[in-house]
C-alpha cells in the first residue's frame, strides 16, 4: 500500500467529492479534506519552506496533518471563497488566487521531490 495522502480541496457539502474521498478510503489512500475558504488561515495551518533541497512544507488540519513533499494529487473542487472584507475587487482576486495559491506549493513540494 502507498501510504502517500491525496489532497482534497473542497466545501463540506460536495456530494461528488464525499464519492471520491470513499472511494480512496475504500483503497485505503490517506486523505485530508480541507475548504481553504473555511479552514485557512485557522485552524488549517500551511507551513512550507524553501531551501537547497527544494520546496517542503505540511498542511495541517485539526488533528489531521500532510508532508507536501509526499502528497501524490491535490483534488480541487469548489471550496468556498476566501473570506474579504475589503469589497467586490478583492473578494474577485480573493477566488482566482484560491485554486492556484494551493496548486502551486503543492506543485513546488512535489519538484523537490521528483
């Protein structure tokens, strides 16, 4: 079995994603589910790093914690959008950056390790 977490970014009624997350249970793949317009910045925690060996860094949600390096996917599917309080440009800019804001460091920690 390879014990490498799939990353599923969505909101927590997504009925499409509850299928796909049983479906990975169900082949015993590691998930951690997280809505970034939710969870982050609390109580998810993102910590990544730079350095000669690359990009690094875990995503921890509640209890439930992911080595970037070692994530095999990132699912991303409609998670709510982040939350602004600064007007209508903002929260636009807010929900383009939500997807590749995660797809990038999840793009970057994988470099490191491939």
């Amino acid at each position: 079995m390879d014990g490498r977490p799939v990353l599923v970014c969505t909101q927590d009624e997504d009925a499409t994603a509850d299928l796909v997350i049983a479906e990975l249970n169900r082949r015993r793949v590691p998930v951690l589910r997280f809505d970034p317009g939710r969870d982050f910045p609390a109580p998810a925690v993102l910590a990544a790093r730079t350095g000669t060996g690359g990009w690094g860094g875990r995503l921890t949600v509640g209890e439930r914690t992911a080595d970037l390096s070692a994530v095999r996917a990132l699912y991303h599917r409609r998670p709510n959008a982040y939350p602004t309080d600064s007007g209508e440009q903002s929260a636009r800019f807010a929900a383009q950056e939500n997807g590749g804001d995660w797809a990038e460091c999840w793009a970057r920690c994988r470099g490191a390790c491939t």
